[in-house]
C-alpha cells in the first residue's frame, strides 16, 4: 500500500510542479519576451517530464503487477489446500457411512433370520 501511495504522491507532485511553473510564468511581472523564453524553455522540458511521469507510472505498475501475482498465488495455494482438505473429508464421511449401511444391513439380514415371526 505504501508503494501505491508514493507512485501517487510522485505523479502529483510532478503535475504540480509542471502546473505552478506555468501559473507563476503567466502571472509573474516580466516582460512578454522574457516569459515567453521562458515558457519555451518549460516547454522544452515537458518532454522530459513526461518521460519521468511515464517512468513512474511504468515501475508503479510493474510492482502492483508483481504484488497480484503473489496474491494470486498465495491465494490459489490455499484454495487447493481447502479442496484437498474437503475432498479427504467428503472420503472419510463416505466411508463412514458405507461402513454404517453395510453394518445396518447385516443386522438387520440377523434380525430377520432369527425373527419367530417368520415360522408364522
């Protein structure tokens, strides 16, 4: 979170700069030509600024890039573990349960042989 809130932080500030460079040149009490060099050297230099922002901009996505990936993963890790885990549970009860019915069936197989009711 920290890396998201300085990319952010380093835009802004580049923007800033860029914004209040060209506020203070028109308002500043020159001469038109001497502002307009002056412009022509911010404009000159927009290039490179954009470049920097485009830099930043590039490294801040590569690392959000990089921290999903591990989130992913982290993630599918434990999804896989808490299908093994279900899948041994569902087995257990499975078995279990074949167990009872089998155990069920054969008393129910001697209760029946040994039932008087059925000499009647």
């Amino acid at each position: 979170m920290a890396d998201k809130q300085s990319g952010g932080f380093w835009g802004g500030l580049l923007l800033g700069t860029a914004v209040g460079a060209v506020t203070g040149l028109l308002l500043a009490p020159r001469t038109g030509r001497e502002t307009r060099k002056i412009l022509k050297k911010s404009a000159d230099a927009l290039p490179e600024l954009v470049e920097d922002l485009s830099t930043s901009v590039h490294l801040q996505a590569d690392r959000l890039s990089e921290t999903a990936l591990v989130n992913w993963e982290h993630t599918l890790t434990r999804l896989k573990a808490a299908i093994a885990a279900g899948q041994a549970a569902s087995l257990k009860e499975y078995e279990q349960l074949t167990h009872s019915a089998k155990t069920a069936t054969k008393a129910t197989a001697e209760a029946e042989a040994d039932s008087p009711l059925e000499d009647l």
